[in-house]
C-alpha cells in the first residue's frame, strides 16, 4: 500500500508540473476547462491515497496488536465502510467518465458520512464508559472514523469541482454552501436513500 501511496504522489507532482507548463500554451476552451479540473483535483486524490494508506496502517495495527472490537463497533465500521467505498468509486467513475449526473450524487453521501461519523464516535465514547471496548480499541476505532471522514471530504471536492468548472464560476464554497442552503428535492431524495441504505441499528 505505501509503495502505491508513493507512486501516487510521483504522479501528482509530475502531472501539476506538466499542466502548468502546458497552460502557458494558447489553448481551445475545451482543453482550458479539462486542465481547470486536473489542476483542481489532482491533490485530492493524491491526499485520498494517504488517508486509504492511513486506514491500512490501522488494520495492521488491529491485527499485529490484537485488538477485538465489540459486535457493534464491527457492524458500524462495516456500514460506514461500504459507505466510504460507494463515495470513492462514485468520484472516480464520475471524474474518468465526466459525469456531472453522478457527481451531484456525491455531496448527498458526503454530508451522510459525516453524520454517521459524529454518530459513531459518540457510541464508541458510551462503549468505553460501558466497558465494552478498550481504550486501544477506542483510539483505532476513531482514526479509523477520520480517515474515512477525511475520504468522502476530498471525493466532494473531486465532485464539486466538476460541477463548479462547467457552470463557469469556480467557487467552489460558495456552490457547496448554495447546495446546503437550497437542498432540493433531488438532494433530499438521494440523502433519504442513502440514510436507508446505511442505516445503523441502536
């Protein structure tokens, strides 16, 4: 995983190096606005590689250490996980294939996970005042919830960006603030689904 991570970064640097020099070129509106989302993009999926190197590092650390994690904490880690993964492929996909339909899907998620994160701490924070979980287990469990946390972050950004870049305004804030704002029926009907979709049971 980190010789990947390492790989990742090469590519980041070469390809921020690359694009700035081919800017100072006349280019058509076409290729102006594919460097504009490169340029815009590329750190977050290189810090998308560190966080995944980070949660890698975890599951050494559960492993090495032994640490046991109560059934609960397993369930929710395994929802938010699929969660996390559904989010990383959308932004992917989405990216590669210019979809702006799938990155609209994203922020809804976004905004999901960071819900179940901050619902997630505060059971693990009762589980160690229970007993059921350990300390350790209690560190892990919440590096755990920031990397993911961290993850869905950048893959908005990857989507937002998209979508600030084609309406020709990159302000990338002030259209994620106008989306929270707003929230439509298309917001609410993705956020509803995926609330659905991953549900923790109390």
């Amino acid at each position: 995983m980190q010789f990947i991570e390492e790989i990742v970064d090469r590519y980041e640097d070469r390809l921020g190096t690359y694009l700035l020099k081919i800017t100072k070129n006349e280019l058509n509106n076409e290729q102006n606005e594919s460097i504009g989302k490169f340029l815009h993009t590329i750190n977050d999926f290189e810090r998308i590689s560190d966080h995944a190197v980070n949660i890698a590092e975890a599951a050494k650390e559960i492993y090495e250490k032994e640490i046991d994690f109560s059934v609960d904490a397993e369930h929710e880690l395994h929802v938010l996980g699929n969660a996390v993964t559904e989010i990383a492929t959308m932004a992917i996909d989405a990216f590669l294939n210019n979809d702006l339909q799938l990155a609209e899907k994203i922020e809804p998620l976004e905004e999901l996970i960071d819900s179940l994160c901050g619902e997630l701490k505060l059971h693990h924070v009762q589980r160690l005042k229970d007993g059921v979980c350990s300390l350790n287990s209690g560190f892990v469990f919440n590096d755990i919830l920031n990397n993911y946390e961290r993850v869905a972050d950048h893959c908005s950004n990857i989507a937002v960006a998209m979508i600030a870049l084609e309406s020709d305004t990159f302000d990338t804030h002030e259209y994620l603030e106008s989306v929270k704002r707003l929230k439509n029926e298309t917001y609410d009907k993705y956020f509803n689904a995926y609330s659905g979709k991953y549900m923790i049971e109390n």
